[in-house]
C-alpha cells in the first residue's frame, strides 16, 4: 500500500500543473517554517524605552444615583441635565515605558487629576437614599478624577514593520461625583476608589514614510490598544484607542520621535447594589494627541 501511495504520488508530479502547484507550495510553507534573517525587527523596532505624553479632549456623558430598588426608590441622575456638570472634558497623561527584552515591556503610566464643577436648576424631582430635591431646586455638583498604573505588554508578534501582543494592567481609579444642594446643606455622593486589573491587546505598524530632506527616515503606519477590567461584576472599566502614528528619526542623538493622532473611548460602570443600591455610569468619546521620545 506504501510503494503504491508513493507511485501514485510520482505520476502526479510528472503533470506539469501539479508539478507547479508542488513548487507554489513548497515556497509558501518552508519560508514560514524557517525564515530568513531579515524579517527579524531591526533592533531599534524593539530594544528601547520611551517617555511620552497625552493630550485628550472629549465628551463625557453618565448618570449617578440610586436604581429603582425595594429598599430605595431613588432616581438615576444624567451628569448634565440633573447635576449641572459640562459635557467637555481635557485629559493629560505622562507614560514611560521599558523593554528590557525583545517580547516584554515594562510600563508606568498616570494621568493628572481632573475636577469639574457645575450647577443647574433641575427640572424633575431627584430622590437619593436619604434626600429629596423638588422640582426646580439648584443643584451644585463636581467631579473629580484621576488614574495611575502599572502594565506589561508580552509582543509575541514582533516584524520589521509591526509589532502586537497582549497586555495586563493594574489600574487605580480614583472617581468621584458628588451633588447637593447648598442651601439646605444636602448632599449625595457616589465614588470609586479601586485598584482593577485590566487585560487587553494591542498592534502597531510603521511603513517607510519619506518626506524629503523634511523628515529624514519618518515611519508612517496604524496603532491600537484596547484595554479591559477583569472583574466586571463589581467594576466594568474599558479604554479603547485606535489612531495614526508617525515615528521621525533617528534625530541628532540616537533618538526617535514619535506623533500619535486617533480616537479615544473611556468607560466605567459600578454597581453597589447589594449594599445601597447606588450605581455609576460614565462614559466619554473623543480625539487623542501624543508625542513620544523612543531612545
């Protein structure tokens, strides 16, 4: 039975179609099974810590209070109709990054406390736990937030034009949204004081970008990162980014700039149900800018 598989697989060979079909073959799989040297990333694709910043602006739009419960029959309160708060928001955030080793990266990242701070004449009744505001009560309120980490990236993807893997952080969120009425001296308050591991992904690619004597061995390609909260029954935290980046260098000294430009999406949601009923959601859109000093 073996000589005669092995006979039939000669006669087939000796067709010129399936001769060429074999040849096809044998050039798609060994290259993938032992690749040449010079799809390995180039050391300065890899080997390097960077020092960054991030500007983004965006619109915030949630809702703060007491879910229709038995034990409470409070109203979800929208961040801007009910509490007063503005719907523009200017985030800051600093990121340093190492790479000891070609596949993992080491990264620390925090962003600057924000506080915003408003007042509006409401034109429903709100009930908290403990309070009512009537219908036409002027409700003062503020925000404050801010969040630092540390994370880890394993590039398990790694090429002279791209790179992409997973990575894990932990993430401490310190969120706040407090409202009241001065006046009567009432007030309610909602916040969030947490470290949450987080778990995602993300890809880069860079493509020769020659702009001339202007931007001497510029890069230009794709860059996303999607990050998740692993423990979405207490605390649901989500942070998307997808955008535009373009690496100039190296410059004068070994070192390369990198511009980054996209889209930016930030969620949070927390549920104390079990305990008071009380609820947070939050969510903004919005564009990013960074720059980035890879040595």
């Amino acid at each position: 039975m073996f000589i005669n598989a092995i006979n039939t697989i000669r006669r087939s060979l000796e067709r010129p179609f399936t001769r060429l079909a074999a040849i096809l073959l044998f050039a798609l799989v060994v290259p993938g099974i032992f690749p040449p040297s010079e799809t390995l990333a180039e050391p300065l694709d890899y080997c390097f810590a960077t020092m960054g910043f991030k500007a983004i602006g965006s619109r915030m739009h949630g809702r703060m209070g007491f879910k229709q419960q038995i034990v409470s029959d409070g109203t979800l309160n929208d961040l801007q109709q009910d509490l007063g708060l503005p719907r523009d928001t200017r985030t800051f955030e600093v990121d340093l990054s190492l790479r000891p080793l070609e596949h993992h990266v080491v990264r620390l990242f925090g962003r600057f406390p924000e506080y915003y701070a408003g007042s509006t004449v409401t034109p429903r009744e709100l009930r908290t736990r403990n309070t009512v505001y009537p219908a036409g009560t002027l409700i003062s309120s503020n925000m404050r937030t801010a969040q630092y980490g540390v994370g880890y990236d394993l590039d398990f993807l790694i090429g002279p034009r791209w790179f992409g893997g997973l990575n894990l952080d932990l993430r401490y969120i310190d969120f706040k949204v407090r409202m009241g009425n001065a006046a009567s001296g009432e007030e309610d308050t909602i916040a969030i004081d947490e470290a949450t591991p987080c778990f995602g992904a993300h890809l880069t690619t860079r493509f020769p970008f020659g702009l001339g004597p202007v931007l001497p061995g510029s890069r230009l390609g794709g860059y996303t990162r999607m990050s998740f909260g692993i423990m979405p029954n207490y605390l649901n935290y989500s942070d998307l980014s997808a955008g535009l980046a373009l690496l100039v260098g190296p410059l004068t000294l070994p070192v390369e700039l990198e511009a980054r430009f996209g889209y930016q999406h930030e969620s949070i949601f927390q549920s104390q149900e079990n305990t008071s009923s009380r609820v947070l959601e939050f969510k903004r859109d919005g564009l990013f800018f960074s720059l980035d000093l890879a040595y």
